[in-house]
C-alpha cells in the first residue's frame, strides 16, 4: 500500500502523505492543501477530520470496541475503579495498590473547597441548570488556584490535574445540595472518593453516614464507564480551548459547557423526560416510536444513535446489566425501566433504525439507574462531567506535551455576498 495519496484538481496535482494509525484508519495529511490546491476541505461536523494524533483511547465502531490505553472497556469494568481509570487515562499506565492509594490520598487532601466558592454556587438563582453552575464553579477556580494556570509548567499541571480531580465531587454534591435548599456539607476526608461523594450528596449534617456497597459500585462503575471516549464534542472542546494556552480550569469550564446540550451528555436527562413523557401521555410504545421515525417536531429517541459506535455501544450494554442489578438489589420497581426496556426492543426490530444503524447508547439506561440512586434528572448530566472529568484532562495534558500543537483555527467556506458598497 502507498504511503502517499494524490489529490488533483485541474493541472495541479498535491502528493499528500500518510499519518499512520497503530489501530483504525490513518489518516491524509493535509496540511499543504490550500497552499498546493487553492483548496480547504470541507466536512461539517467533522465526520471525516482527525484534529490529532492520541494515544488514549481508541474505538472502532463497527465492532463496537473501546479500549483505554490498550484495555478493553469490559475488563476495566469488571476489575477495575473509576480512580485507577483515572490514573490510567492521566499518567497512561494502570496504578499498583500502593500508587492508586498515594493518588487517592492527594484526591483526598486536595479536596476541600473555599468558602467564596460555596458562596458562588450559593448564588445562583434555583432554578439555574446544575451544568451552568458546575461550568461557573470550575471557572472560578482558575480565581482561587492562581498558582496552578500554566500549562507550560509541569509541576502546576500536576497540581492542577490534582486539585480539579479532587475538587470536582465536592463541587457537584454542593451544587446538588444548593439545588434541594440544603447547605452543603463538608467533605470527609476519611471516606473515599465516590463514597464521601455520595455522603456529600445524601447525608445529614451531624448524622453518621451508613454507605450502600451497591450503589457505590455502582456509581463507580457509570462513572468509570464515561472516563473517556476519545475526541468527542466535550473533549474537542477541552482541547480546542486549550490549544490557545488557556489553563486547565478555563479549558474544563467549557468542555462542560460543550457536554450541556441534549445531543451530547444532556442526553441522560433527556432519556428520562422522553420516558416520563411516554409513561403520562398514555401513548404505546409503538406509538411513540412512529412519531419518532415520521420525525414529528423533530423528535429522536433519546439515548439512541452514536456518531462512531455502527454496531453497538459497549457501555450501553454494560449499564444495562447494571440497571437490572441496581434496582432490584435497591428493592426499586420502576415502570420506566420496564418502557425502556420496550423501547429499546421496539426500536431493535425496526427497519428504521437498523438502517440508520441506530442502537443504545451509554445513556440510554443511566437515567434510570441514577433517578433510582435517588438522584434528581438535572443532576444526571453533571454526573456525567464527573465521570469525564479524568479523559477531558489526559487529552488537555496530552496536546500540551505535544510539540507540534498548533492554536486549533479551522477554515471556512464562504458562502456570503461578494464585495458591494454601501
Ligand atoms: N432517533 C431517531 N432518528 C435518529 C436518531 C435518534 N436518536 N439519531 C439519528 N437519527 C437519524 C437522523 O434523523 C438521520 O436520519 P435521516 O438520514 O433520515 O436524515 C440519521 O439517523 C443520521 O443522523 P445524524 O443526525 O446525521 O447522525 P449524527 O451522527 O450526526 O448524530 C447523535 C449522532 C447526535 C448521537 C444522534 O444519533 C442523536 O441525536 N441521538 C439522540 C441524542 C443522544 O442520545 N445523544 C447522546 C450521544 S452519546 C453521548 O454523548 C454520550
């Protein structure tokens, strides 16, 4: 096969070299393209377009594989922690017991959150979006952490990465508790992460906390599950901002912001309201599905479909198993359970979605595991950020190590009127 592709347009012919993949398609680099053709490229929502080389994660969506760092999604599910994900996404290798406790411990230590912090979270009006406040509170760290905002700095990267990691479960139990008109609760640095986390969340002000070995593992396991997935909306994002040497607390902030909307992470909020929706109108099941497929007010089945994934999610199938486990180890009948499980099969069956190659996403069943963690829906999404809080910061500490990095500034195709005169 050659290493080298020939793009001619008219007498000009551009020899364009090859940037190869270990796994996955390698792609055509292009960066002489308009300088040799008088051409850009053009590819709306970035279908076709490589913006890098990473070492992270890799996903091939035919066959519905997602690896972190070389290891199959399932196992690190089954064997492993949403930390020691963490720490491999991080630092690019899984941790021994005693470099994940070392780790944990600085989570720890780095944990608390300033009063001015609480007081901003405290500020906003009630009816604010989690997502909103979240953005706000990791933006305003970058005003507390002023030490920590060079991204040329390895030891104020590391820092940061610690400070963000140890931080952002605080910040999202306070904004939940500020969301219910309760005050926050300090954490406890005693407990571990997830589970201080939930404590946080749930717990009474003087009242010991009795943690649920179930929805702690499971919490741990969705979490895990949303470490990472390469270059997505959020995390290109992430990276983007951080290409013009914005700090890691500016650049987060916006992958945040990114993941807000109902086409991204918003998705797991969405997916309960479409539920609720089926659950009150009285509609069927099959009856929803065709207001879907005949694109009514522009409908979608929320939580299916996938950019990348053709086959299946892997996640997808994951939750699931855990979505049947949660609620009844948790003693929860949720009917809404029993109409996505209807949905899905509904959806499995029609010609409509196999063409469109169209299947679960990993937020098709989060929804429901969460509102059965007690969670409400406008948390779901913020949930989400916590759990892609470790892969938004490996690929912004990536790009920063990479040299060749260059200000992300795509192109355009103007399509606006030419030279006129007022
Ligand atoms: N329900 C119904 N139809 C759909 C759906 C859906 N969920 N998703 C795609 N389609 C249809 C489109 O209408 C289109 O049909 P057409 O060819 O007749 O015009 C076709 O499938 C292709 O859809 P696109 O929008 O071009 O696919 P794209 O890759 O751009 O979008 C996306 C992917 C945004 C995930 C989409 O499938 C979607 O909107 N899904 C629902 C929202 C969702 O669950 N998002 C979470 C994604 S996963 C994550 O962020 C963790």
């Amino acid at each position: 096969m050659s290493d080298k592709v020939s793009i001619s347009y008219g007498e000009i012919t551009s020899e364009m070299a090859i940037v190869p993949a270990t796994e996955g398609p390698s792609g055509i680099d292009i960066s002489k393209l308009i300088a040799t053709t008088g051409l850009s490229s053009f590819d709306q929502g970035f279908v076709n377009t490589s913006s890098t080389k990473s070492a992270i994660t890799f996903i091939d969506g035919e066959k519905g594989i997602l690896r972190h760092r070389g290891y199959p999604i399932e196992q690190l599910a089954e064997g492993k922690s949403y930390l020691e994900v963490s720490y491999l996404l991080v630092y690019g290798e899984l941790p021994s017991a005693a470099e994940a406790e070392i780790f944990h411990g600085k989570l720890r230590e780095a944990s608390p959150i300033s009063k001015q912090l609480l007081s901003l979270i405290g500020s906003f009006d009630p009816t604010a979006h989690p997502m909103t406040v979240l953005s706000s509170a990791v933006s305003a760290l970058a005003a507390s952490e002023t030490g920590l905002l060079d991204p040329k700095n390895p030891e104020q990267v590391e820092a940061a990465t610690i400070s963000l990691l140890g931080k952002m479960p605080v910040i999202t139990a306070a904004i939940h508790r500020t969301l219910m008109g309760k005050d926050p609760l300090a954490p406890n640095l005693e407990l571990s992460l997830i589970d201080d986390f939930l404590r946080m969340t749930f717990g009474e002000e003087g009242q010991s906390w009795k943690s649920n070995d179930v929805v702690t593992g499971a919490l741990d396991t969705l979490l895990l599950l949303h470490a990472d997935h390469e270059q997505n909306c959020s995390t290109s994002t992430v990276r983007l901002v951080g290409s013009s040497g914005a700090n890691l607390f500016a650049s987060i902030a916006s992958g945040i912001n990114a993941l807000s909307g109902p086409l991204h992470g918003g998705a797991n909020e969405a997916v309960l309201d479409m539920l609720n929706l089926i659950s009150s109108s009285g509609d069927s099941v099959e009856q929803y599905v065709a207001r879907v497929k005949n694109k009514e007010d522009g409908i979608r089945l929320m939580g299916f479909g996938h950019r990348v994934y053709k086959s299946f999610d892997p996640r997808a199938k994951i939750v699931k198993a855990h979505a049947d486990k949660v609620l009844t180890e948790l003693g929860v009948k949720d009917p809404l359970l029993d109409i996505a499980k209807e949905l899905e099969a509904a959806a499995l069956r029609d010609e409509y979605f196999s063409e469109r190659k169209l299947y679960p996403n990993v937020d098709f069943y989060t929804g429901v595991i969460y509102k059965a963690m007690e969670f409400p829906p406008r948390m779901f999404t913020p949930l989400f950020a916590l759990g892609r809080l470790p892969g938004w910061i490996a690929h912004w500490r990536e790009q920063n190590l990479d040299t060749s990095t260059r200000i992300g500034r795509p192109q355009q195709v103007y399509v606006g009127p030419n030279q006129r005169s007022i």
